[in-house]
C-alpha cells in the first residue's frame, strides 16, 4: 500500500467532519446511570486494513462500552467450544423482524431464539460457554484479547453490576429460555456472564483489529495467527449483515452495505470481506438503538470507497 | 331447609357416579412431583348452602393443593389492603383469549395484566400485598381461614418448594412485569410469596365453606362475620365468569352457567349467588388445565339443579 | 305484576335524566355517513317483563341501526338451520381478548373465529346461513319479525350499500377464512347478507321485545309462541355475558352484570333471565364500540333494580 | 475471458448432477393445478456473465412461472414510475421474520408492509404501478422484455386465471391494506394485475439475462442499454439478501452468500455484483417455499467459484 494513493486518514477526517453533523439528533442510552453519563459529543472511527496499516480519527483511542459487540466475539467462542452443528440447534439464523430484546417472538417459537444477536439468542450463546468452562468470562476475555491483539483488555465492573441491577428484561428472557429447556446453566450463572461480556470496554482502535480476522478470512494480520477458517469468517459476516443492526439490518444494508453490529454503547464494528475491518464509535442512538454518527460514518466510508458489497 | 326436599346428599351421590365416569380420559398435573403423585382417582365434592348446611360427596375432607384458587382469596385480601381504585389502575378485568401464563399479552399491553386470575395479573396482586406488609403469607393465611372459619389451614412447604424450582416462567414474568414497571416488591419476594400461596392445602368443604361469603352477600353464615360488602361479592362473581377458568370461560360458562374458579390441583371452587358455594375436586385435568370430572360435576349440579345463573 | 309497585316508568325516567349526563364525551360511529348523522343526544330506553308489560323512556320508539346486535338473531336462525353441533364446529365459543375485527387471531387459530360475536365469527354464522337457503335475507328477516312480532321490520338500504362500499375489513375477514376453508358460500354473497343484516332497523321497543324469549325460557310471552328451548336460550345469554361486548366483557359484567350485545349504531340489548328484556339506545360511542350512555343506563338499571345475575 | 479458463459450463453440469439428488425430497407447488402439474425432475440453470458470456445446463431454456420473482421487475418499474422517496414510504425495507403471506404483521403494523417482497409489499408495489398508467400489465411486460432483452416474453393467462380463483389470501391482504388506507387503485385491479405479473414464462436463460443489469451496475450488456443507476442496482441488490427469500434469508445468506430472489414456481434469480447473474429453476420446494435443488444448486456454484459476498 504506497503512502499517497492509499492513506485514508483525509478521507476519515471528512467523514468524522460530515458525520458529527447529525450529533444533537439521538439519544444517549440512559437505561443505565454509566452509560447515560458518556459526552454525547464524542466521535471516533478507525480503520484496520487486511496489510495491516491503520487509519483513525477523532476518539478513536478513547475506550466505550462495546455492548451488543461483544455477541460477535462471544459467538466466535461457542462455536469453538461446542462446534458449529451443536449450536445452530439451538439457535437460529434468521433475522427477527422485531425489537431485540422481545419476549414475543421467543414464546411464539417455543424457545429457539432466531438468531444469536437478539438478546435471547446471545443468552443461549453465553449459556453454551457457561456450561463448558469453570471461567467463562476469563476464557471471554482471553479470546478477545488475542483477536484484538492486545493484552490489557478489561471489563467495566460498574457497568456490568449496573446492567444486572437493571435487567430485569434478561433475566424474564434467561428465565423463559430456562422454563423452555434452551438453557443449561443456572440463571444466574449466565445472566451474571452475560453482564460482564457486554460490560467489555474497549476502543475503537481495538475493536478494529479485533473484527479484521473476519476481513482477512480468519488471519490476524497483526500476529499472523489463524482464528478461524475462511468459511468460518464468511458466515459470520453474513449473520451481521441479516442479523446485526437489530430490526434495522435491511434499511443498513440498503443505505451503507457492508456487514456490521452495532452496541447501546453507541459503537458499531463493521467489515469489508478483504479489505477493512472498521470501527465507529459515538454514543448518541436513533430510536432503533443505532448510533446515529456512526451509522452515517459508514454510509459516507461505503459510498466514497465504493466498497458496499453489493 | 327441610330434611327431605332439600338434602343434596342423592344428588351429589348420583353426581360422583356420572363424573367418574371421565376419570381416565384426563391428565393429572405433573410439572412438579408432589401434584404428579396424587391418585388420578380421587374425587371429592362439598356444597355450602347460605343458610349454612352442608352436603359433601367422595373425598370431600381430604386436602389438596388449592393452586389457583388462591388467587381469589389474595385478591380480596389486596382490594381490602391497597382499595378497590388503587388495584384496578394496575391489572385489567376483561378474559385474556390467551393461555394463562402467556408473556405475549403482558408484553403487547406494556405491562398491564388483561385479570388477577392469569399468572402475571396474580403476580401483581400478590405484589399489591407483599408491598403492603411485612408478613404477606401470614396475613393471606389469616385471611384464608376466616374465610373458611378454621384455623389450622396450613402451606405444604414441599410443595412450595418445588413450584419455586420448576417456576421459570413465573420467575419470567415477574422480571418482566419488574421491567415494565408493574411490580414494587423485590421479585424474589413476590414469588416467595406467589408460590407458597398456590401451596395452601385445603379440602372441598374448606373451599366451600371460604367461598360462602361470595354466594351469602359478603358474610360468611358460619360465623355471622361480615367480610365484604355485597357489591364487592358480586363483582367478584362477576370476575370468576368472566376471566375464572383460563381459556375455558366461555365454554364453561355455555355448558355451566356459574361462576367458578379453577386450579392446576384439581380443584373447582364455584359460586351459585344466593344459594350455595360449591367445590369439586378430580386431580385430572381437561388440556386447558381445569379438573375434567369437577367440570363435568358441576356440569351436572347445574343442569339438574336448574341453577345456572343465566 | 301490580300498578303501583312494579312501574319501572319513573325509574326509567330517573335513569334516562342520569345517563344522559355522559352525553358529549362519546364519540358517534363515522365509518359511514347513514351512522355519522345520527344525532348524538339521542336516547331511548325500553324494558319487556315476561310477563309482557313494557316500559319505555325517551326516544324508545325511533328505529336505529342494530348493527352487530343483529349478530344474536343470525346466530339463532343458523343454530336452528344447521344444528348446534354442525354450527360450533365452526366457531368458538370463547372472548377474544382482541379487538373485534382482529385479524390476527383468526389467521393464529386457523381460520376457527374465537366466537359468533366478532365479526369473523359472525361471518361464519351469516355463512352458514347463506349457504342453506336461497333467500337468507329474507329467511333472517322473517326470523327477526317473528321473535319482535312485529311485521313491519326492514332494511335500511343505504345503510347496507355504504357498509358494503367501506368493508375492506370485512373483505378482508372473508376472503382469509375462504383461503383456510372455513366459508362455503361465495364471498361475495355472504359479505352481501352480512351488510344487510347489519343494516336492520329497530326501535328500543323492537329489539327488547325481539330478545324477551332469552329471558323467557325460549318463549315470546307477547305471541305464545315457543321460539327457542329454555336450554338454548340460557347458552344464548352465556355467550351475551362473555362474549357480547367486544373487548369490554369483563368490564361490563364487572360493572353491570348482565348478559348484553352491543352495536355500533349505539343499541345495546340486554337479558335478565327469569325477568326482563332492555333495549337502550344512544349513539355515543366509548373507545371500545360500547354506547356510553347505554352502558351508564344499564349499570344504573342493575343497581337500582338490584338484578344483576351475580 | 478465454475459452479455457472460465468456461462454466463443466461446473454447471457438475452442479447439476450433485443438485439433481436432492430432487424427491421436496414438495412441488400445489395449490392451484398449472404449477402442480409440472414434472419434479426438471432443473436447468443459467449464468450470464457481465461480459456478455452465457453458460447453461439442464432444461435452462424451457419456460416456467417466475412467480414472486417478478416482485423484483414491479418494483423496478415502480421506483421508475414514482420515484424513490414516494414508494419507500409506503413499504419498509426489513426483513420480515415471518411467514411471507402473513396478516399479522400487516395489521400490527398499521398497513405498512415490510418489504418489497412479502405478498403485502408486493400488492403496494403493484397498485403504484396499477394507480399510474392506464395498462399496467403492459407496461410492466414491456419493461421486463427490455430486461430479458427479448420481445416475446409472454403471460401465462391460465396460471392467471388459476391464481385469481385460489387468491383468496391475497384478497385478504389487498382488502386488509385498503382498510388501511394503502391502496389507491381498486382492489380488484390490482390483484388483476398482480395475479398476471406472477404468472410471467420465462425461462432460466430469460430471468439471468433480465437480471444481468444487478450485476453490471445497472447497464444491459447484451443492448448495452443504461437501464437503471448503479445505486439502484446495489440497494436492490441489497433488498435481495435482506428479504429475498421469504422466512429463509438468514439460511441462505449463511450457506450460499448472494443476494437472491425465489419464487413458488420453483425458480431463484441471483446476483453476483460484478461478476455474474444466475438463474437456476427446479420445481420441488422445501418448507419455506424455496426452490430445493435450486438452492443446493446455487450453494455449490458459490462455493466453487469462491464468489460469496462475504
């Protein structure tokens, strides 16, 4: 990659400039006091290319809550620990044309949640570590590390313990599944697991280059390490594009394109299949629990790159 | 009452006989062991009438696990703590045309329980009282029994027990009910509280006896206690018709024409206003979870007694 | 019945003074403009013993559109053309819990309508009707003139035509229960009866006169003639009690007390068994189709006369 | 493209043989008799490459119903016709997590259809059509012409006509939308229309052709011909992978990784971006109404060549 054509960094700076234009228009997610206090103001984006260069911009340093992201790392776990055939019996695969966290769908269809990113999909996902391991979270966080090749990785205690005081729809969820038969630990057990893997706080830097194996079918560039098989990597950017923006995963793709999974925290992790694994972080949501800068950061990066995969 | 034209004894004799005749078709609740061991065989059946005799056919003293049916007595012991105004504002009062422990309906309606006599509109009144006092299940008992004006009704404890460890979908709903607001005491206490309720074990003639006051205007004839006024019996009445048997009202209510409720134990407790309190039980239940042959019993007291209220 | 004792006129009068108060805060049916005219400080009110004295106030004499109150004569006449079994193979006998045009219920239970009294049901019921005889109209007119003896009862067309001009619902309701095989007749023509059914006029004096057999053990008092079995006529009220009032049951039985079929011309029909037969009419709807000076009328009935079946 | 290198035709062949043995466990279209009669054993499939070479084995050049992939022409004639902005606010752009007829959906989100490509979706697509031009039909065969690139592409008027009489559900739906004020051309005319734009012939070699612009930034290789902007083409294409498969886009998108359109008939029209448009056609379907064979057909192909999106 020569240093003129291919230095994305103006092109970032133009973006985070157009992008910060919509701050003002969405809401902080304030259903926990930690999350509630982070400046509605701050925008960070990076990108990691398959070579292993790196373009930033903005906070793009600055550690957040990665929420929902950490579903992506806890599924790529699940499916190493129980294997793949074992897990898509449990969980399905199928967007869920609904809200993310709905109770509905899941008692409609008898326990088997549509898809691993909805909250009761991401339960049974968790539930399948929890069962396997005596330290579910150690080996979470272990494997986050290695795919964002960095060593001091840590969750956010007062997050978590603000997410289970105030999750009272997972643990309805977590029990249901349980009365259902579609959870092996105790309750407890996972729901406390699932708090911690959500309360992850990571930059977006980190998050970058820990989604770039799914870019670079399966390789860490960074380290050279083989995370997963091509196959493998391809399948699960194809769930982020059907499955990763909650009940906005269609307007996603028509507008920006390219597979992704947004958090509450207001980060979204994006790939581009050989080229990018890309980043964005600003915490202000549109009403489908989006971020709305980052949602637009993407579109302008799909649009001028012409990188959409379609 | 006359010794002659008024002894029910024949009649409920002749009854027994006919509603046996449907044991075996059923299936006795098995959820959890302590109701799956009772003998599907047992059947048993008490009439109170309102100037205090009393007619019993069958196991008409042996106790059983009232389950449901206790949801009556809690509510009228939460209108008497939090007023008639205070606990309408939080359940509804119409028939939920859904399963009766269904999370579909309470999620669509954003919390507001369809009747107390569904699972999560019994949770919330439970609530009402365990919010009220320090001692919810001493109160409720002390309620039950002068209802039923004896004192050594009690809790099977073993049966509590199990109901907490196989109640996820309570536990289910009452996160979520605590989610959506609904629900001001900690959602351990309330299903504390919830499963040692549906545990009170009583006999056919205890039930009767503690329903006399809906069908007496209020006073229990046995003791000349006044427990509620006669318009607060007959809406209960009403309550028991309309939203008293599950999904089963208004097959119940075309084939019987009184009010009743019913419970997962066996037991039907029924009201004829005026006349007689009646309770049957048949550990067999109908696939909407009411007693096959106590359906049939009061089927047949109904129709030949020409004393359906419609 | 004596003279002085028993006249309900000053009553009725008194009840007529009270529930006109609630006048203004209903809102007229508009969905056509036959309905949407009617003046909306209308109110009459009328009231037949089986002993065949009759009591009136107000505008107890002017014809009104029955509407869906129709629903309970096309239900006899089918019952009686086809059979009880035949006919509750087809439709259910249990409140929806749902609004009661709802589609989605009927596309959840297959194509079998919860009851006879929301529109799918009552669909089915015209069906059965439709597909028995050449002239159901006709057939269901003679019905309806027999149990009101009164010859004179028509159609009002226009009624009919705008209904049938504004039905898309209703288009709607048919042609789903053709595709899940649940109507023999073409669509077309039952939609055809429907409307005209729908589009009867009555007075209060018609209708209370028409629903006397259901408190009369089956019999017109006024004629002599035995139109229904005491059996059928008690079901009858059953399924007024749970089923009559759309998603307002169990508030009204709370309430009020007594069996009744609403329309949303604002007639309600209303059967104390054993005694008497109401018909109150105000135009003024509440938010569930209910009139609410009809519903406030027949409350204040129950209460004074102290007849509600509870 | 030399001859050697890229000639498909070897792979297609072998694709075939594999994707032939899958035929015998799925179930032919029945429900109306022009597509039941169709042999089981029948399979074709066409590549057409951008750069104008084409590639077929099987019965590729025989004619069969392309039933909702002509959901993909009507809505490229309607964006045409209306523009962008005014259709896309009458449809959403989300998958629908549910069966593709279904009302449910429809009522509870007040007459806006999800996509493009459920029946709902397509019925508005349709009347933007049918409300514009006085011959809707030909203008939607002229159009789809210009795309195949052939002029004597015709409607089969006896699947039409069979259609029509079986429609039932759809009337439902078109009815339902009315009500909801979504509809502005007549019922009856838009499901005329409706029912012929389903029952387009063409075959597999027709429908890559007429796919070929999705591919090629929205230019007609064969003609040359601009017929749409490269950004229609990739948000179309994008539709495609979120809602083209009914209830199966997750699956699909998992195991084969295109953006794809399946109809009853039996065929899936699919877009490589860049590189190729394919059409493989086998009658027998799996439970979702997808093609059984044609899916495993076009899994291999993907497979093969490495060319998923993701």
């Amino acid at each position: 990659m020569s240093n003129n054509a291919n230095d994305l960094t103006p092109l970032l700076e133009n973006i985070e400039t157009e992008a910060r234009k919509s701050i003002g228009r969405g809401k902080v997610a304030d259903y926990i006091p930690a999350l509630a206090r982070v400046p509605r103001d701050r925008f960070g984006m990076a990108v990691c290319a398959v070579d292993g260069t790196e373009f930033v911009t903005g906070d793009a340093d600055s550690c957040f809550s990665i929420q929902s992201i950490s579903k992506v790392f806890t599924l790529e776990l699940a499916l190493k620990m129980v294997g793949s055939a074992a897990l898509w019996k449990r969980v399905g695969r199928e967007p869920s044309g609904n809200a993310f966290n709905s109770l509905v769908q899941l008692e409609s269809e008898q326990g088997l949640p549509r898809n691993p990113f909805i909250n009761a999909g991401a339960l049974v996902v968790t539930d399948a570590i929890t069962a396997r391991t005596v330290s579910p979270v150690l080996a979470l966080l272990g494997s986050v590390r290695r795919y964002a090749a960095r060593q001091d990785i840590y969750i956010d205690e007062e997050v978590a313990r603000s997410e289970a005081e105030h999750g009272h729809r997972n643990a309805a969820i977590a029990h249901l599944l349980k009365a259902q038969g579609n959870l092996n630990a105790k309750v407890e057990d996972v729901l406390s697991v699932y708090y911690r893997q959500c309360a992850i706080a990571m930059s977006c830097r980190d998050v970058a280059r820990a989604f770039l194996p799914l870019a670079a079918g399966g390789r860490q560039p960074r380290t050279g390490e083989k995370l997963m098989t091509p196959l493998r990597a391809k399948r699960i950017n194809s769930l982020l594009l059907t499955c990763g923006l909650y009940d906005g995963v269609g307007n996603f793709a028509f507008r920006v394109g390219i597979p992704a999974k947004s958090g509450v925290g207001g980060g979204i992790a994006a790939v581009i299949p050989g080229k990018y694994a890309i980043c964005v972080w600003s915490p202000e949501l549109d009403e489908l629990g989006n971020s709305l800068a980052g949602t637009r950061a993407l579109e302008l990066f799909a649009r001028k790159t012409r990188l959409s995969i379609f």
